[in-house]
C-alpha cells in the first residue's frame, strides 16, 4: 500500500530522517518506537505530507505522492491524523468538529454527516455529547472525538502520533481501549508510541527507529523478545551503558571514578551498587589485569537494567590467556569475588581480543 524509498527529512541543524526504506502492507498495524529525537513524528509527518521530504520517495497505492506536480489533497482524503494535542476547534461543539471535514471535502450532506458522526461517537464511547465543546471534556475524551473527527473521513490509513503522550495516566487507558478496536478493522495504521505493551498488544510489526531511519523491523515476538541489532535490544530491554577504555598503564582512574559516579546518577542506579561498580572495577584492572599486561588494550561495558536491578559488566582485554581467578593477588581477587553475584571468564577473539570476563553486579 505505503512504499517509502531512501526517504529524507533535514532540517537546518538536524537530520531526523537519513535514509528510511520500508513496505507498509494493506492491513498492517505498525508501532513505531524508539528514543526520542530519532524522527517517529517526522516520519508519520512525511507520510501525510505534512512535512515535505528533502528527499527520496512515497508511493502510496502505486502513484508517488512526492513527486512536484501531485495533488496531495488526494491522498490526504484517504490518510487520517490523529495528533498527540488533539487540535479539535474550540469553538465548535463535538458532532460539528466532526461534521465539518466530510461536509467540505467530502461533500457529504449535513444529515449524512451527523449522522456518521453520532454513529462514530457511540463507537468511541461519547454518545450523548455531541452538544458538549471541547474544552468541556477530559483529556481522554477530547482524544477520542478526535480519532472519531479521523474515522469521520473514512480513511484507509490512521496516522497516530503519540495518541496518549499528553493524557493523565487515568485517562490512557479508555484512549488505548479505542484504538485496539480500531486495529481489528482492518484499517493500516501506524501508531507512534511509547507504551511498550501497548504496542505490543495491537501490532503485527514493529518499525524501531535510530540512526536516521527504521533500525529493525520485525514482528513484535522478534523486537520485543529477540531484537537482532544491537541498538534495539537495548533500548527494548531498558538498559542503560557505560563504556569505557583503558590503553595504557597510567590511565586516569579518577577521571573514570567520575564517569562512573555520572553513569549512576543519570541511570539511578541505588548506591550500593555504584559503590560495587567502583570497586570492582578498581580492583579488577589496577590490581589484577594491568600488572599482567606489556601493552593493556581493554574495554570494559556496564550495562544497567531498570526491570532487574542488576548492572552486567564485560571485559574484553588483550595478552596470553589469563584468568583472573589464577591472579596472585589473592586478596583482591576475594574482595572482587565478595562484590559479584556472578563471575565468568572465557578465552576470546572478537575484535583483537584475547580475554572476556563478565561480571553481574547487584544489591
């Protein structure tokens, strides 16, 4: 239904959108997650041609809706956009926010177009307030007249951009209720969210995006319990990295005692744990890994996860093949084993290295 190829979007100062491929099939319920600032509205945006792209295409049902002399109007008819700030006008009752776009651009008759309305307002769980305005509405209800205002056109395509970003935590439920109906019409929907299981719950694919464009695509089985690239499982499992590299025997401990202490407080990491990530950290490379080595080339990664509370720390280091379990400084090996809930080692060769240990550090 919806190809988008080498699909570009700059700005001034930034480039939301680099390089997005990408098939969205009739029928489809897509999520579009991922960090912010990694263009999901931009993206939906460029669709409906809100925003034009600076580059590459859409072709929408086999016609490029890009290209200079198209009528966009067109295909707007057949593209609904539900926004995050509802945009409904203030000084019309719902039934006439709902009314007026099939009236004007559909050129339905007043009778047909109120009573579409009320049907869909029934639907959506609002009958009996058509005489209401909006601002005589709860933040969830204003949400669901305007997903009503959307199906009022009877679109083929439902753009959601963050639907309950700007709602009460009460009120996303009954909003979220509405659009799981929707997405067993049938209708191809794209919904921009940060509510994962949501997401989970209503989509047959899942676009993750970073890096200026769809990162992963997969089913939700594939990106929320075994994502491919590495980008998406972290951001899927919540976790949280440090990374840091040691290449010389008089490294700057205090300044990576610093990093440490940031990577902690940024990714609220309880304070018995920070104090075991230092440590750790400090014993395992001042007093047991850099004796050994002629010329140290090691990495070390901190990874911190929120649903589990534990922070998993891998060392890839260069040389022989050394455990640190056969160290000689048998004192700071059992201060490091006191520290770990778990320690492995294992010989390695990814990307120069000789050497892997993995550590879960814990409360």
């Amino acid at each position: 239904m919806i190809e988008l190829k080498h699909l570009e979007k700059k700005y001034e100062n930034a480039t939301p959108l680099a390089d997005v491929n990408a098939v969205i099939n009739d029928g489809d319920v897509i999520s579009v997650i991922g960090p912010s600032g990694t263009g999901k509205s931009t993206l939906l945006r460029c669709i409906n041609m809100l925003e034009r792209p600076t580059g590459g295409q859409i072709i929408f049902d086999g016609v490029e809706i890009t290209a200079p002399k198209y009528d966009i109007t067109l295909a707007r008819r057949r593209m609904g956009m539900v926004f995050q700030s509802f945009n409904l006008f203030g000084h019309l009752t719902v039934i006439e926010n709902l009314m007026i776009s099939p009236m004007d651009i559909l050129k339905k008759s007043k009778k047909e177009a109120r009573e579409t309305g009320l049907e869909l307002l029934k639907r959506v769980g609002l009958a009996g307030r058509e005489y209401r305005y909006p601002d005589q509405l709860s933040g969830g209800q204003r949400q669901r007249v305007a997903i009503a205002r959307t199906l009022a056109m009877d679109p083929d395509v439902i753009l959601l951009d963050e639907p309950t970003s700007a709602l009460d935590p009460a009120m996303v439920g009954e909003v979220q209720s509405v659009i799981r109906d929707l997405a067993q019409t049938g209708k191809t929907m794209l919904i921009v969210t940060h509510e994962m299981n949501f997401a989970r719950a209503i989509c047959n694919r899942v676009f993750y995006m970073d890096q200026g464009g769809i990162y992963e695509d997969g089913s939700p089985e594939q990106i929320f319990d075994n994502p491919q690239k590495e980008l998406t499982r972290r951001f899927i499992q919540r976790l949280k990295v440090l990374e840091l590299s040691i290449d010389e025997h008089d490294y700057d401990f205090l300044s990576a005692g610093s990093e440490i202490d940031r990577f902690c407080m940024k990714s609220d990491i309880p304070s018995k744990i920070k104090y075991r990530i230092r440590l750790v950290f400090e014993e395992l490379m001042q007093q047991i890994i850099l004796p050994v080595l002629d010329e140290p080339h090691i990495s070390v990664t901190a990874e911190y996860s929120e649903e589990e509370n534990i922070v998993i720390m891998t060392v890839l280091y260069n040389g022989n093949s050394f455990d640190p379990a056969d160290t000689d400084n048998e004192l700071s090996y059992r201060l490091l084993r006191s520290m770990v809930q778990d320690m492995h080692y294992y010989e390695t060769d990814e990307e120069g290295f000789t050497n892997r240990i993995t550590l879960k550090i814990s409360e």
